[in-house]
C-alpha cells in the first residue's frame, strides 16, 4: 500500500466545482490502478498558536481546508499513474481550470507505518 495526500483551501462557493472535479479524477485514478480516494472538506478545523491547516495553505477568508488522500497497492503504480498523468495521458476529460490556487496546495507519498480498520 501506498498513500498519496494533499492539503489545500478551496473558496467555499466551490465546493460543487470541487466535488464535481473530484469525481472527474477518481475516474483517471482509479483506471491507473488506485484502490480508494477520499476528499475530506473542512467541517471542524481549529486556528493553531504556532500552526495549522489554515496557515500551511495560506487560506483566506471565505476558503475550506480539504485534506485528502489516494490509496495505491503500491509505490510503483503509484510512479506508474504519476508518470502517466504527467504526459497527459487521460487528462482530456479533466477541467481545464480548478477550483483552487494550486500554487497553495501541496501534496506527497507516504508509506503506511501504521494501519488499522477497514484496510
């Protein structure tokens, strides 16, 4: 298993816009070998004294901190998929805009160190 995350803040008048694109990716996602992808929207996110969501995305007034994640089998399909979307492939039905400042969104890799639950 391997995981693929991101934090980013989305103008709350875009959350269908985000959700819509969202559900557009999944669809290249999963076709490149995800096994799961969650999209979390900001419901009960606390300002910090030294830092927080809202300060590591630089989000304004009117923004929701999403934090969400992709499940791969593992690190290779995930290189795969990286190396795939990177060309372009499948990327035709993706909008041509997001709904978000990409320049303040940040993603990364992680191998699980712990995992419970449902996987």
């Amino acid at each position: 298993m391997y995981i693929q995350g991101f934090l980013l803040a989305v103008p709350e008048d875009k959350k269908e816009e985000y959700r819509a694109m969202a559900d557009a990716a999944w669809g290249l996602f999963k076709n490149f070998g995800a096994i799961e992808t969650v999209e979390g929207w900001e419901d009960s996110v606390e300002d910090g004294k030294v830092t927080d969501f809202r300060m590591a995305t630089k989000a304004k007034p009117g923004e929701k901190i999403v934090f969400s994640w992709i499940v791969w089998p593992d690190k290779a399909t995930y290189e795969d998929a990286a190396a795939r979307m990177m060309s372009g492939e499948g990327m035709e039905d993706m909008p041509t805009e997001m709904p978000f400042d990409g320049m303040r969104m940040m993603w990364g890799g992680f191998e699980p160190l712990f995992v419970a639950g449902r996987a």
